[in-house]
C-alpha cells in the first residue's frame, strides 16, 4: 500500500513539477534594467531542484475545488517564490548560517550576502507582482495578494521565524524541559511551526480554494488539512536531521542538535515523533474526506509528506 500511495504522488508530482518549472522559468526571464548577477541569483535560487510541494498543494486544491490547473498557475508560481526567498534569507549567516541548499551550494555561498539578500527581496516582491498582473479577475487577485501578505508576514511565517532564532524564548524552552514540562514545550514548538512551516501550507491551500471560487465548507476542510500536513511536515524534517541520509536530503544534517535547538524528536524522542506525524496526516487526510474522489490526490500528498527521506 505504501509504495502504491508514493507511486501515485510521484506520478501527479512529475506531472505537475514540469508544468511549474516552465511557468517559474518563464517568469524569471531577464528583464530590462534587472543587473545580470542578480538575475543569476534569482534563477539560481528559485530554480533549484525541490519538490515544489507548495504549488503542487496551489494546483492540488484548485483541482480539487474544481478549476483548472493553468488557472491557479500564478498562485503556484508566486507561493513558490516566497519560499525560494525564505530559504535564501533563512540560509544566512545571521540566520541558519547554512552552506548547502537542496544538494548546492547556498546562494550567498554561490554569489555573496548581499547578492543573497537582494535576490531574496526581488523574489519576495516578484511573488506579489506575478499575483497582481497574472490573475484576470481583480478581485480574486486582491484576495490572494492578501491571503499570501498574512501568511509570509510578521504574524506568519516571518514570525515564526523570528520566535525560532530568539535565544531568550529558546534559553526558556530549554529550562521547561529540564523541568519536564514537556506539553508546555511542545505547545510553544506547535506554535512557531504553525506560522514558519504551516502558514505556507494553509496559503497554499487558501490561494488554489480561492481562484477556483471555493465555498466555505470548501476552503475550512482545506485549512485543517494544511495545518495538519505543515506540523507532520516539520516533524519529519525534524526526524531527517537526526536519521536522514545527508545524500538524499541535500544539505548537512544533525545542525539543530548542534545549535542545541529543541525539537520534536529532542522532546518526544523517534518514535513518539513518528506517531504523532502518522496521526497528523491521519488527520489532515480526514479533514478532506468531504471532497470525495477529488481527495485523492491530496490524500497521496501527504502520505509522501510522512514517508518522505527529503
């Protein structure tokens, strides 16, 4: 049944990752008065070899809402490049400080910091643009520019980000689980993975929902799975970085423990990690079961999020 359900998302994601791939290159066209290394970093950045799961789950949920792939492609596009962005920043010496990205090196590592720090602002404010002029319908191209604003922002996974990298939050994490105090600790952890990892998610689901002109019930179901599938996510990412394979990963493992960063597996330990990312994806798998056959697809998502060696 396993290796069914990952065949199945291999062949959607092959499928729809060449469509993507087209539409991000396309959109990254050099332009006229856009400097030629920048452009180079852009590319570099966004371009990179990745799962794109985040505009597979644009496409996924207009699919399943009952549009058309081509008609969430600039929801797709545009989610993946705040990701792209994220990633550039967060790999930053002031940040992550991380070397390797998805098998190369990272982007301030190919080109340098400011060209990284530049090349992340032009993909975040591209995200934007590609909404705005892609969308036919204004009104559903507000929506989205809003739906996307809140997600990536202070109170999303910029915030989540910033909770992260506190080293007051972080010292008081660890003093609570010294004192086992560990639903305290795995409420503040649910927290920051909620907006850093699951808030892209959500939106993801939330901009495909939105052009296909969802319904309520439509776009709720479609939350609570992508706020299940983000924490499974970030638990299985968790777990890679003590039990992945640096080859397959792509970048250098064991740096949470490093940095002495709380995590699922450093508070629950492996196994208990991996039950609670198995009844999450349970979870966001129930939540869609409304869609019907439409859920499929999406079902062998997330099943590909919990075995996922990525």
């Amino acid at each position: 049944m396993a290796s069914t359900v990952l065949t199945d998302f291999s062949h959607t994601a092959e499928r729809l990752t060449d469509r993507i791939n087209e539409a991000l290159a396309a959109a990254v066209e050099p332009g006229a008065g856009c400097p030629a290394t920048l452009a180079e970093a852009i590319r570099y950045s966004l371009l990179a070899p990745g799962k794109r799961l985040r505009p597979i789950l644009v496409l996924l949920a207009a699919e399943a809402c009952g549009s058309h792939v081509e008609d969430a492609m600039p929801g797709a596009c545009a989610v993946e490049m705040v990701h792209a962005y994220s990633l550039v920043h967060d790999d930053l010496p002031a940040m992550d400080d991380d070397d390797l990205r998805r098998g190369r090196p990272t982007c301030h590592r190919a080109f340098d910091e400011a060209t990284a720090i530049l090349a992340g602002d032009a993909l975040l404010t591209l995200a934007f643009e590609t909404l705005a002029t892609r969308l036919p319908d204004p009104a559903i191209a507000a929506e989205c520019v809003q739906i996307l604003a809140r997600a990536a922002g202070a109170a999303g996974m910029v915030g989540g980000q910033a909770d992260d990298l506190d080293a007051a939050r972080a010292e008081t994490l660890r003093e609570q689980f010294e004192r086992g105090e560990t639903e305290a600790c795995l409420a503040t952890l649910e927290s920051i993975h909620r907006r850093k990892t699951g808030a892209m998610f959500c939106a993801s689901l939330e901009l495909g929902a939105a052009v296909a002109r969802a319904s309520s019930e439509q776009t709720e179901a479609l939350l609570q799975y992508g706020t299940n599938l983000g924490l499974a996510f970030q638990i299985v990412d968790d777990l890679l970085d003590v039990a992945g394979d640096e080859a397959a990963t792509g970048k250098r493992l064991g740096k949470d423990s490093e940095r002495g960063k709380l995590t699922y597996p450093s508070l629950l330990g492996i196994e208990e990690s991996r039950r609670r990312a198995e009844l999450l994806i349970a979870d966001a798998c129930a939540a869609i079961q409304p869609f019907g056959p439409a859920a499929a697809l999406l079902e062998s998502l997330a099943r590909f999020v919990q075995r996922r060696d990525r």
